[in-house]
C-alpha cells in the first residue's frame, strides 16, 4: 500500500514539476512570436492562423521563397518551415554573425564538428581506391546501370575509413555497413542520430581506439611507430587540453559528415559531366598534365588541377547541400548593426541567393566549368576564386568559426575520386529523373539516379 501510494503522489508530482518548464516555454514562444510579429513572414498569408500552410507552402520550393524574399525585402525576414520558424538574414548579415559568441551553432546543429577537428592536410588514399573501384564501379568492360549516389557512397565511406581509421578498418564490411546505416538513419530517415542504438557504438570501434591507444603509448617509449591518421589526430587534442574523448562517438560524427557531404558533391559533379560531356577531355588533359609534373598525385599536383577545381566550385554554387547555411541560436538578445533586433532563442540563417544573384555571377542559372578559372585571372581574385575559401559570395561552406574544417581534406578527396572515375570509366545517365529536389531547408540529391558504365579497356594509372 505505502508503494502504491508513493507511486500515485509521484505521478500527481511530475505534471506539477513540470509546470515551470512547460510555463517557460511557452513563455519564450510568445516571446519569440512578439518580437518577430514585427517581421514579414513571406510564406505565411494574412487570416492564416496555423502554421501548417505556410510549412507545406514551401516544402518544394523553399529555394524559390528565399530568393523571393532576398530580391523583395534586401533585409532580414522569417520563413516558417518544418524547423520551426527561422529568421532569414542577408548575405552581408554573415559577417557580423559568424563568429559573435551570442550565437551558436551547436544549438543548430548538435553535431557540429567544427571543435573537435584539426585543419585537414590534403591526403592520398590511392593504396585502398583501386579496390574500392573496381568493386564499386566493377571490372566489367561491357556497359552495365549502376545507382548513382549509393555507389559512390560505397566509395566514399572506404577511403574515408582508410584515411581517419587507417588500415584496421577500411575492409571490415561490418563497420563498412555500420557507418552506411549510421549515415542513412541520420540523413535519410528524420535525422535523428540516436536511431542507431547507443548500446551498439562501443563494441564497434572502443576496442581498437584500446588498441590504438596503446600503440600510442608504446610509440611514445620508441617501442612502435606512431599512427598518424584522424583517430590518433582527435586523441592528442584531447589530450593536450584535457578533455575527455569518445573514440566511438567521434569516428561516427566524422565518417558521417564525411560520407554524406562529398558522396553528394561528387555525384553532382557526374551528373553534371553527363549532360556535360565535353568536359571530359579537358579534365583528363589537365589531370595527365598535373601527374606528369611530379609522376603520381601528390598534394601540389592536385592544387594545380584548377579546372576541376572550377567544376566542383561550380556544382555546389549550383547544387549547395541546402538553400539557407550559417544557421545560428541567439543565446540572448541581439541587435545588428542596421539595428535588427534578433530575439533571445531565436534561430537564424544566412540566405543563399547571393550564389544565384547575376549581380555576382552572370548567366548564374547556367552551369559554366571554366567560371572560376576565369575569375582568379582578374585582380585580387586568386584566392578568392577557389573552392576552399568561403566568402560572401560562395557559402557552400559555412563562413568564419564554424566554417566547414574538413573541406581541405574534403576538396583534395573529391579530385582523387574524380581523377580515378574519369581515368578508368566511360559513363552515362540512363533516367531523365532531376538532378536533385528540394526538402524544406535541403537540397537533397536524386537517390535513384542511374548510369551506365563501363570500364575503359586502356585506363591510365594515377
């Protein structure tokens, strides 16, 4: 009887301990609708008094309502969406918010790696490409249809594993499976990373982070040589500033935004060279011309690869992973320097539309490969025009302190992987399905895009 009774006051006590916090957020709700009733929503009608209209308004053409609003207010405007309701800012807004304390991004985006990485070197994976290719993409000389994106997902997660894991992993089929799933559950399938089962993660990856940590001490006695891949990379920063370090949990978030960012790039690049086929022989030009200068592919030769550099620069000006980047919580009240002011618990996104404003870029519908190339020959516009440096004008990347860390590493990847495909494969596009869609904030690549295939009787070695 005392339990059954100790169970009832219990349960009569939460609702009541709740009560403060329930109270607290609707509180900030209205808050947050108060401050913003003063903005125009562009999505949202007038006598509309439930958002589901507004949300379903833009679901496939959110790209055509920000742009909509970048042209029409030339200032800050909400939008409402399945993300709640996120305060649009103009591109010149990104300078004053990209790195001001006040606003973080981890409360956007819980995942954010931008703490936990180094600045990623260009590297080589050609040892673990030839096999991962040709298993992929077959040895098959006879043309035959492939799934696009799935394939080069394959591909991507192989040689991401062989370059953070190094050797143990990258042919574990099983760990292979595990971050494709992982990755899938968290992109694909409402985006929550806690769909892949805690209890799982350890038993994955937590006895070779032991092993490896072992090593590591071993190598410190000169007794075996020191590791120098992402694992042992993230384990000496944690170490250096006494924080500790979830090897499993770490690999995950890496592996994932590896997979996902530039198995997508990629594929849109090869969409591209198939409605753009004349393009081939200018890259596999400018890729025999880089390796021949040092006889393989090395870090310098693939800096000089600028044309390919321009085509992948210019996909994702067309084709970034989402319309609004930047995004951003307002910790406490902010007002802009044109005297805006964003509420507390506010979320904010820079627009987009400055990538497809022919102000910037002329023709900026068309896809131009040799854009880029064009411009670092005008003055001051060297660095500027490269795909790795983020500005205004080109936020594919994200802009200032959580600008994306890995693009070095990712940039330098995504030419290794080109330079194999082109060398190796002939290739086509067998559907006339779109290139990508739009979701809301996304700009999510076509999953069943095929091609056909066939791998090239004298490919050249890289």
């Amino acid at each position: 009887m005392l339990v059954e009774n100790a169970g009832l006051l219990l349960s009569a006590a939460v609702p009541i301990l709740l009560l403060p916090y329930l109270l607290g957020a609707v509180i900030s709700t209205l808050r947050l609708r108060w401050y913003t009733s003063g903005f125009p929503v562009i999505n949202k009608l007038k006598g509309e008094w439930s958002d589901t209209p507004a949300v379903k308004r833009i679901a496939r053409d959110m790209k055509a309502w920000i742009q909509k609003g970048y042209y029409k207010y030339n200032g800050p405007f909400p939008i409402i969406g399945s993300f709640g309701t996120r305060i649009v800012l103009p591109p010149d807004m990104a300078e004053h918010v990209k790195s001001d304390p006040r606003f973080s991004a981890d409360e956007v985006v819980k995942k954010s790696m931008a703490s936990t990485l180094p600045g990623f070197e260009g590297l080589r994976a050609t040892d673990a490409l030839t096999t991962m290719i040709r298993t992929k993409l077959s040895t098959n000389l006879e043309w035959h249809e492939v799934e696009l994106l799935a394939s080069l997902r394959d591909i991507v997660t192989q040689v991401s594993t062989r370059i953070f894991l190094g050797p143990e992993l990258y042919r574990d089929e099983e760990w292979l499976d595990n971050i494709q799933a992982y990755t899938n559950s968290v992109f694909h399938a409402v985006r929550v990373i806690r769909s892949w089962p805690e209890w799982s993660r350890p038993y994955m990856i937590e006895p070779i982070i032991a092993k490896r940590i072992e090593t590591t001490e071993r190598a410190k006695k000169g007794l075996a040589d020191m590791p120098n891949d992402a694992m042992t990379w993230m384990h000496q920063i944690a170490m250096s500033r006494n924080e500790k370090y979830h090897g499993a949990h770490a690999q995950l978030s890496l592996s994932m935004a590896s997979v996902h960012t530039t198995s997508d790039l990629t594929s849109n690049i090869v969409l591209q060279l198939c409605r753009h086929p004349e393009v081939i022989e200018p890259l596999l030009k400018e890729i025999r011309e880089v390796r021949d200068q040092d006889g393989k592919m090395s870090k310098t030769s693939l800096y000089q690869m600028k044309l390919a550099d321009s085509v992948m620069k210019e996909t994702q000006r067309l084709k970034p992973l989402g319309v609004l980047l930047t995004h951003r919580y307002a910790h406490e009240d902010v007002t802009l320097p044109d005297g805006t002011l964003i509420p507390r618990g506010a979320q904010v996104g820079v627009n987009m539309s400055r990538m497809w404003d022919p102000k910037y870029y002329p023709n900026p519908e068309e896809w131009q490969p040799d854009r880029f190339p064009k411009l670092r020959e005008e003055a001051g516009k060297e660095h500027s025009s490269q795909f790795v440096t983020t500005t205004m004008e080109s936020l594919g990347f994200g802009i200032g302190t959580h600008a994306c860390p890995g693009r070095f590493f990712a940039v330098n990847k995504v030419k290794i992987l080109l330079a194999h495909i082109l060398e190796h494969y002939e290739f086509e596009r067998v559907d006339s399905g779109p290139d990508a869609s739009p979701w809301y904030i996304e700009i999510v690549t076509n999953p069943k895009a095929k091609l056909r295939v066939r791998r090239k009787q004298r490919p050249s070695a890289i």
